[in-house]
C-alpha cells in the first residue's frame, strides 16, 4: 500500500498562498547545529519528509531538537554520539534521503571523521560525490570508498587551510565543504564556489555563530578557521521552487492567484523566465500576482527564432524549474527548446504528458521542444507515478489543468519537497484527495 493523489481537473483556483521555508536551505542549516555545542534556534523550516528524516539522523546522534511553534525548532549538538555512525539504523535511514550527505562536512570539521552509505534521494540521473570529497582531500582528509557494501569513510584529524577549486558549481558541494573548513585552522579559499541564496543564508547562519567568511554570494569564499562555533537565531529564506511551482499551477488552471512573502529579491531569474513563457506577473512589494490569463504567448529571440530555455548555474535558471516551465509551455501559443543541462533523466516524465495530449518532442535525455497547444484542446485524466520530486509536482500542475480525474501514484516524492500541499491547495480551491492504493 502506498498514497496516491486523486485529482479533479478542470478546477479554478482564487485567493492567496503563502510558500513554506527553503527546504534546500534548511537541509544545510539543520546540519550546520553540529558545528556547536550551544543552542541554535531556527525557525521557517519546512514540515517535509526530506527535512523530517534529516532531523531523525540528527536525534540518533544525540542532538536534542525541541519544537518552538510551527516551523520553529531549537537545536543543541552538546552530546554527540559518534557510534550511531556506525549503527545499522543510521546507515539505513542514511540511505533514504541524499540530504544526509551533508552531514560530512558538519562531522569533519568538528569531530574529524564522517562515515557515510552512499545516500539515495531522486532518481533523475547521474550525481556524484567528487566534488565534495575532492574538497575534503584538498583540506588534508582521507576517505575510504567500501565498494561492495557502498559506505564512505573520511578522516579528517589533519585537516588544514588550503586552496580549493571546486570541481563544479555543487550547492550540496560548496556547503559541505564550507561547513568542513570553519572550525580548520588555516586559511581556506573556496574558488567556483555556488553563491545561491540559499548557501548565502548558510553563510549568514555560521557567521552568527562566530564563523569568519569573507566573499558571501560571490563565486570565492575566504573562510578564516576559528577554534569555536557558538549559537545563534536563524530564519529559512521562502521556497524559491515551491513559488515558481504556484506560479506554474496559476497559469495551467486559468487562475488568479497571489503568492505572498515570496521574497521576491531572492527570486533570480525566476520570474523573467515564466513572463519569457508570455506570463503576465504583478509584483506587490514581496507579493507576486499571477492574473488570470486564457493564452498566454511564448517570446522569441530577437532575429524571430524559437526560445530556448535552459538551466545554468546561480544566478541562472534553477534546474529545479525546468520540469515546470516546460509543463507550462504546454498550453501556450509558441514553441520553445527546453533544455536541461545539469540532469540527464528529468525529462523522461514527459512520457505521460504526451499521453495526457500535449505536443512534446524529446530530442535526447537532454532538450524537449514544446509546441502550445494554445489550450485548443485539453489534456486528457490519466494513471501516472511521480519519478521524482519536480516531475511530480509538474504532473500535478497538469493533472490539476486536465478534464476529469486524474490519479498519481508514489507520492511520497512529492511530500519529500512541499508541505501538506493538498490540503494548501485544496484551501484554494484545488480538489485533491489523498489514498491509499494498493498496485
């Protein structure tokens, strides 16, 4: 047995919504409490499966969490129980989530070793750990990879300052390493380094617990190695996905929605890449206002040729919005080149898009090109499961757009990235129904 969606197409949604915290941000920073023995109150964290098991990995190692209110939580890493690492609960529950991996750098430069399963998360294609243990290296640690059972072991009791050329642009990567080198003596700098807001806000946090970074939302961070991290007071930035998400619903169900405390300076590229999509966006202060909208048109480039849309690195384009946008673009007037850069397998869920009506061709593991269907006929109910966490709200966005009802099954995908999200649209207006289906 396992939860499915019901969902009725068709429905219009009204009113306002607000975006639940980063969970991207709060992965890092509910790591970053085992870098002191003091206090860390953090609030706006998101009520997720992801962040749910993170904090569970936390606890079996002793760190005492204490629920403040809603979203708010206080943190003490004071008593550490570094044999958990080597527990059979704490590999297997590892395993589940790939967020557990930064809880090598924490490790590392507290405690100076990390022991690690190869973690699980999304399947959307290769992604692999170079860049945080060429890091790791860099700083003087050795690591051992057990092949046959799939676990890693770090030693970092010689770690130093050091130079550090990260190998790629890795948010998970830039954490790891950095939350390794605040407590190293020395001198680290950090080059090619990711600089989204949410590894700003990590940055923020360590700063108020004592950390010296020099460079924050820059591509180099200098990190002077101090002896001692104390507590501090940290709130989670909203969810940049999850409000590029609301906007995608808006604009495939005729909507006219709000989405309030967006935090709309964080946003990057975001909202010029749906207006890009012919999307008309009103900006309220930190509120965003997606008008109701019967066609919307797809721009060219300047010499007429067709758009093309693409993932980069901050402050490019978030790979995270991709599977929407190209959702999106279904049902406008226009063509535009979808193109995936950084993930080989986040476009297969297009499958079932295609079945449900729209016109997709899928050139590689890469690149779609849409055709809109200028919303001259609608896409069709139909049985799918979600791959992944933004494939899976993608193929909500569409069955929410579809006549009749629709189902999606292995939503758990989905509940690792957006909070309660049935019940939140449904207050809006959405008709969903949770299940449980047996296959």
């Amino acid at each position: 047995m396992s939860d499915s969606f019901l969902v009725q197409g068709g429905v219009r949604l009204s009113g306002s919504i607000e975006p639940q915290g980063a969970k991207n941000e709060a992965l890092q920073v509910v790591c970053a409490v085992l870098l002191s023995s003091e206090d860390v109150e953090i609030s706006n964290i998101p009520d997720i499966l992801d962040i749910r098991l993170q904090m569970e990995l936390l606890k079996g190692l002793g760190v005492k969490i204490e629920q403040l209110g809603a979203g708010r939580f206080r943190f003490n890493a004071s008593d550490v129980n570094l044999d958990y690492l080597s527990s059979p609960e704490y590999l297997e529950k590892a395993k589940r989530i790939r967020g557990s991996v930064l809880l090598l750098g924490t490790m590392l430069g507290r405690f100076g070793r990390a022991y690690l399963p190869k973690p699980g998360g999304d399947k959307i294609g290769r992604r692999n750990l170079d860049a945080h243990f060429h890091g790791f290296e860099r700083l003087g640690a050795t690591f051992t990879y057990n092949e046959e059972e799939g676990h890693f072991f770090i030693d970092g009791s010689r770690m130093e300052g050091n130079f550090i050329y990260m190998d790629e642009i890795s948010v998970t990567g830039t954490g790891n390493v950095l939350m390794a080198s605040v407590l190293t003596p020395g001198k680290t700098t950090i080059y090619n380094a990711a600089c989204e807001p949410y590894l700003q806000q990590l940055c923020k946090m360590l700063v108020g617990m004592g950390a010296k970074i020099q460079g924050v939302g820059s591509n180099m961070l200098i990190v002077e190695g101090v002896e001692r991290l104390h507590g501090t007071n940290h709130r989670c930035l909203p969810d940049m996905i999850e409000i590029g998400s609301f906007i995608g619903m808006a604009a495939m169900t005729q909507s006219a929605l709000t989405i309030t405390n967006a935090s709309v300076k964080d946003l990057g590229l975001i909202l010029p890449t749906f207006k890009r999509l012919g999307l008309e966006l009103e900006v309220k202060g930190d509120d965003i206002h997606v008008p109701e909208q019967d066609v919307y048109k797809i721009q060219t480039f300047i010499d007429g040729s067709v758009m093309t849309i693409y993932d980069a690195p901050w402050p490019g384009f978030t790979p995270d919005l991709m599977s929407v946008v190209l959702v999106v673009a279904t049902q406008a007037r226009g063509s535009v080149l979808i193109h995936q850069k950084m993930f080989e397998s986040r476009l297969f869920f297009t499958d079932k898009l295609i079945e449900m009506g729209a016109k997709i061709i899928l050139c590689d593991p890469h690149r779609a090109t849409v055709i809109g269907l200028e919303r001259k006929s609608t896409f069709r109910a139909i049985n799918m499961t979600s791959p992944d966490i933004r494939a899976g709200i993608s193929l909500l966005i569409a069955a929410m757009s579809a006549k009749g009802v629709s189902r999606i099954d292995n939503i758990q995908q989905i509940d690792r990235g957006y909070q309660q999200i049935e019940s939140r649209l449904n207050a809006i207006g959405a008709r969903i129904e949770r299940i449980q289906y047996q296959s």
